[in-house]
C-alpha cells in the first residue's frame, strides 16, 4: 500500500468526476466542476486508505490530500511544506502513538525528502533525459536520505534496494496497480492474466535481488544518527552548493559506530523479556553465548526472529560460539531455527538427542577472556534412561570470574535440584539465580534455596501467564534476595565484573505507559 497509489486512483477519479460534471449545465450551476473533482477525489482517497488497513503511510496520504483539498476548495495554496506539516499535526492529534512506529519516522522522511529535492530550482531543464535525471535523483535522495533511520531502527541496509525500488516503483505504480483497477470496471480475463505475468515476473526478480547481501552493523548512538542526518541534507543541498562532499564525513560516525563490549574478565549476561520462556545472551570480552532461544509464539512468529536476531544484530554480535538449548520444550526452543538461520554458531550444547551438536553434561568446562563456564546438570547417566518430563533433562550452566557468579538453571525441578544438592552443592552458590522453572511450585526447594544463597534472583516469566508463575509461595521464598521479574521490569541486565550490577531495561528507559 503505497501513498502514490492513494493519490493516483484519488486523481482519476476526481478526474472523472469533474469530466462528467462539466457535462451538466445543472451541475455546473450547483457546484464547480473544480469543486466537484476534489470532493469526489478526496472520498475516494479516503474509502481506498480504509480498504487497504488505514496504516501510517496510507493516514499521512489521505491528511495531507485533505489539507490540499481544504486549500483548494477554499481557493488557497498552502504549498507543500505546510501541507507536511498540517498532516503530520493531523496524524499526532489522532494517534499520538504513531511515533513509536518505524514505518511514521519512515514515511514522513520519505516524502519531506522528496520535497526537498523535488523543489523547482534554477536553470533546471526539460524533456526525457531531465525526467530520467530526475528520477535517478529521487532514488538517490530517498534511499540516502533514510539510511541513518534504517540503520538506527533495524541496524541493515539493502544495497540493492534502489535497483528494486527503479523497477518495482514504476511497475506497480504505472502498470500493474491501475490494470487491477481497470478489471474491477471491466471484468476482461486477459486484463488480470497479463497483470499477474507482469506480477510474478517482478516478483522473481524481487526473490533473485533478495538473496544478495546486506548491510549489517550494531544499533549506531543516537547522536551519530542526528549527525548522519545533518549530513544528508548536506549531501543533498542543490548542485553548485559549496563542500558538499562535507555530508560524506559527517555519515561516517553512524556506519562505523563500533559495538561496545565487556573488558577482559568482564561478562554482560542479558535475561531478555521474551514472555513466558526463556533467552539469555552472554558476551564476554571476545565471545558471545545464547543460552535458550525463547519461545515459539505461533507457526509464523518465534521468539528467535522476533527478538533475539534483531537483538544480536543490534548489539553487534555477528556470531555465536555457543548455542546451549536447555531442553525440548517450545517455551526454550522455539526460536533455535530462526537463530541459526540468522548468525553462524560454532559450537551447540543441548539435552536434545536430534539436535546436531553436542549433549550437555555434568563436568564440561571452558574459559573465555578470564570468565569460567560450567555444566552442573544433567549428568551423563540421565541420557541412559528416558526422563519422564523433559524439564529433568534442563541444562545447568553456571557463570563466574574472580568475584562473583551466576546460576542459570532453565525449567529443572525439585528432583533435579536434590540431585544437585547431593553431587555439586559447593558450586550451586551464587550470587545471582535465574529462578527455576519460572518461579513454578514443582522447584525452588527451601533447601536448593538456601544452598544458592543469592542476593539477586530473576524470575524470567510471562505476563498474565496461564500458568500462573511465579507462584506467590515460591516468591515468598526469595525473601531474602532482590527479586527481578520480566514481566515487570522488562529485560535484566547482569555486568560481572569487579563488582556486581543489575539494571532493569524498564527503569533505565522509563515509559509512562509502563506497568498501565
């Protein structure tokens, strides 16, 4: 759905409209046909954006087309500025939210670009090869002009996308969008036969450009991103202006912002707010750690593609030398597809006989950059017999350097929880417990409590959950510690280093629609 399309079927209608008006002398003395073309052009506008989902893109149109219609109408020339202006108003007043979508930032700076590279300026020529010149100047503008938003939001950039824009664009908009409209006047067969070929066709070509690569980097400050902005319009000032080649510089911070990382013997352990499951990533100061890979959420959305890939991407983590999947179910696995389709993984630890990689199990251990990593759970004799629930079968890592630790204990249970009192009880204490089983009343035994004996303990659940986690006897438990929850604080960062910090992402970027 495209704000050119919206305009487009607006304008031949009204054109219509005002070409059958101007037939009637009766009409013409109610109403001007003028009158008549931009009320008729301005409904269709409105009912077509209706049809298609009245999204950001189609409301920006339709205010806008207002405001010139209202100009019109009323004999004035508001120009095209302050039309922007008049409809953006018109699009806070009635969704202040609109803000919090990509696609308002996108649109408006889309179509302000165009504006400004649009604007009559001296000595500009006439004929095919200044419409061409055009053209290709347009692509130019909008695709430069949106590449610090695309970045700062979703951290990639198609190269190609202006080859695709050059085709599909006119295609869509000139061919295949207006054939469609001629079939629902004349329903002719070969209309909608050649309108899908030219279709399928663009979409192939589309499918081929999609395979090539992308652009890719962390999430750039915001500071670089204004800077980046300032370039742009630099960039795009008219010809002849002096030092532009100056915008060049000035887009460099926001495409080599470099991600920040942890020092040696320092780990970021991020508890993520994937709803009811679980995500944990670790970096230390050269490797990255995904410990479960949340839920899957329906057969079309996973926790994986929806937060946990655009996570990694924005924080600048292009690999994974660790994959731990804790156990089978979806709560902790369902994004594993999505999260190896998306970076390349080194190494695989799970309880999951069908997985490729290798079991977890009691007594492996490594070190990254002065961080130690141990497997406490299951031992090797629990793949010899078929556990009853697969919770038993839940991946135990702990997480320590020379002044603190942290217990990751995924779903186990009060059965697992005894068998790690009686095989490992010097290591279950930490400082920080990531609470079994999402704070469930099958876990959390007062002993295993005690035993961990930590000051700070997050309980990754979902909100409003149908399981009801965590139980208020569990929390009870935890009396003595800090207690996180995800579904209140959002995501729980952990920085091990000298000393020990947790920060809430909701507290640290504090909306007042929080907790509401």
């Amino acid at each position: 759905m495209s704000g050119l399309h919206v305009t487009m079927v607006a304008a031949l209608f009204g054109g219509l409209v005002g070409w059958l008006w101007r037939r009637s002398e009766r009409l013409m003395l109610f109403l001007p046909a003028q009158k008549a073309a931009i009320a008729a052009g301005w409904f269709t506008a409105f009912g077509y954006a209706l049809l298609a989902g009245f999204a950001v893109p189609a409301q920006r149109t339709v205010y806008m087309l207002s405001v010139v219609a209202l100009a019109l109408y009323s004999g004035r020339n508001l120009g095209a500025s302050r039309s922007l202006l008049l409809a953006l108003l018109a699009v806070l007043l009635l969704d202040p939210w609109a803000v919090l979508a990509p696609g308002f930032w996108l649109s408006f700076a889309a179509v302000g670009l165009l504006f400004f590279v649009g604007t009559a300026r001296l000595g500009a020529s006439r004929g095919w090869r200044a419409a061409l010149a055009n053209w290709g100047a347009t692509q130019w503008a909008v695709t430069l002009g949106t590449l610090p938003l695309l970045l700062l939001m979703f951290q990639q950039f198609s190269l190609v996308s202006p080859l695709a824009n050059a085709f599909a664009i006119p295609l869509i908009s000139f061919m295949i969008t207006p054939l469609a409209l001629l079939f629902t006047v004349l329903p002719w067969p070969p209309l909608l036969y050649f309108d899908h070929w030219l279709l399928s066709g663009l979409m192939g070509f589309l499918e081929w450009l999609a395979i090539w690569p992308v652009w890719e980097q962390p999430a750039p400050p915001l500071a670089a991103t204004l800077v980046a902005v300032l370039g742009v319009i630099w960039l795009l000032l008219p010809r002849g202006f002096p030092a532009r080649w100056l915008g060049l510089c000035l887009l460099l911070p926001v495409l080599f912002s470099p991600a920040e990382r942890p020092l040696v013997g320092e780990a970021w352990v991020d508890v993520l707010d994937v709803g009811q499951g679980l995500a944990v990533v670790v970096r230390t100061a050269g490797h990255n750690l995904l410990y479960d890979t949340g839920p899957l959420y329906s057969a079309e959305s996973d926790a994986g593609q929806r937060i946990i890939v655009p996570y990694l991407r924005a924080s600048g983590i292009g690999r994974l030398d660790s994959l731990i999947v804790t156990h089978r179910d979806k709560d902790h696995s369902g994004g594993i597809v999505a999260v190896q389709e998306a970076v390349p993984i080194a190494r695989t630890l799970s309880s999951l006989p069908e997985l490729p990689g290798e079991r977890c199990q009691a007594g492996q251990v490594w070190e990254w950059d002065g961080i130690r990593f141990t497997i406490l759970h299951p031992d090797a004799a629990a793949y010899g017999h078929q556990a009853a629930r697969t919770n038993h079968m839940s991946c135990v890592l702990r997480i320590e350097n020379a002044f603190a630790s942290i217990l990751l204990t995924s779903d186990i249970e009060a059965r697992d929880e005894q068998a790690l009192l009686d095989r490992a009880a010097p290591l279950l204490r930490s400082d920080v417990l990531l609470v079994p089983h999402h704070g469930s009343a099958t876990s959390s035994t007062p002993d295993f409590v005690a035993a961990v004996g930590a000051r700070e303990a997050i309980i990754p659940v979902g909100y409003r959950n149908r399981f009801q986690h965590p139980r208020p006897e569990v929390v009870e438990r935890y009396s003595g510690s800090r207690v996180w929850r995800t579904d209140r604080d959002g995501a729980v960062r952990i920085r091990l280093a000298s000393g020990l910090t947790l920060s809430a992402y909701r507290a640290e970027y504090h909306r007042y629609w929080h907790g509401q």
